[in-house]
C-alpha cells in the first residue's frame, strides 16, 4: 500500500509526496476544461505552491535531515580523540 523509499523500506512522505503531486498534476490537466454541464475551474500557481510546497518540504526535511544522511564529524589530521587537540 506504501510506496518504498530509495532503502527498500514502506515510506508515508513518499506516498504522500506522490499522491499529493498526481492531484495536482490531474487538476492541471483538467483545470479550465468542460464536459458536457461539468465545468472545472482554472488553477493558479500560489494553489499550486500551497499544496506542493509543504509536502515537498516534508519529503526533503525527512529524507534528508535523518541521522543516517548526515555526514560524519571531521576529525583533525594527527589528533587521537581525548588528547585536547582541536
């Protein structure tokens, strides 16, 4: 039922993100079209920003803001840990 991130493991932000972007995508495919009484409305890009921006940005902060992302400490050439060199 979850869509699985780039580790192989069941993600809900990128279900989210995917889903989120198909509504979008399928609104602006139909926005401004009419079949047969129905009449869809038009959409602008600050809808566009406010329904993708938070969800994109979710995404992002999840995938690449966990511990496992982060880069190792540097450690200084020639200093061994405890010896107070910086």
């Amino acid at each position: 039922m979850f869509i699985r991130d780039s580790s192989g493991n069941r993600s809900l932000t990128a279900t989210i993100t995917v889903i989120g972007f198909a509504v979008v995508m399928l609104k602006v495919l139909i926005s401004g079209a009419s079949i047969g009484s129905v009449s869809f409305g038009t959409i602008d890009s600050l809808s566009i920003a406010a329904i993708l921006g938070p969800i994109l940005g979710t995404y992002t902060a999840r995938r690449w803001g966990s511990p496992a992302n982060q880069d190792p400490p540097l450690e200084s050439a020639g200093s061994k840990p405890g010896d107070g060199a910086a």
